[in-house]
C-alpha cells in the first residue's frame, strides 16, 4: 500500500525495489527555503544494512503489511529449527544461515 513518506513512524515495514526496511527514525525537516522533506534511516531486514533516505514529503512510499504471529519452538535437527503457530496450525522452519548474516531464513514446512 502507497503511502505518504511524511506519515512513515519508528517501526513501519516499507518496500524499496523489492527489499524489506525497519523504519527506525523518521523526522520531517522543514527547512526556511525550499520544500519540506522526510528523512528516514531505515535498516534492510535481509542483512541488517543500515540506509538513510531522504523524500519530498509528497512522495510515496510502499508500506508493507507485516503480520506478528506468535510461534512454539518444536525442535532442532541437521536442517535446522522448527517452530509451529497456534491457530490455524502451520509449522515453519528455519534453516541454519552462515555466521556472516546471523539472519535466519524462514519457509513453510509442508507435512
């Protein structure tokens, strides 16, 4: 969903060129001359880049639609870790990453 850079808070999920970002300030600077703008440092959700971006406060930014869900820790095994959710009941693993990213990659676990 589009949405106005000027309306972007700490801890909204935005898409930029298909990568996920972390709001973690977002200030509106209105300077004396000139148009106002929108100053966001963000972090990439993949590897933990840190970015600052700045926009007209017209411009439009893809918001994401994140969902929080509550997991259960199953088990751990060679392919790496399992979880499950409540309701509806879905299991979810997460394969091991290399040390570098310290990110783990989530995908459904079909039965």
């Amino acid at each position: 969903m589009k949405v106005i850079a000027s309306t972007l808070r700490k801890g909204n999920v935005v898409d930029i060129d298909g990568k996920l970002y972390v709001v973690l300030t977002a200030q509106n600077i209105h300077p004396g001359k000139g148009t106002p703008v929108t100053q966001l440092d963000m972090r990439r959700i993949s590897d933990g880049v840190k970015v600052s971006e700045r926009y007209r406060t017209t411009e439009q930014v893809e918001r994401a639609f994140v969902e929080d869900r509550e997991h259960t820790f199953l088990y751990q095994d060679g392919e790496g870790f399992h979880f499950r959710t409540r309701k509806p009941t879905i299991r979810w693993s997460c394969r091991r990453t290399s040390s570098a990213t310290r990110r783990p990659i989530f995908r459904k676990a079909w039965p």
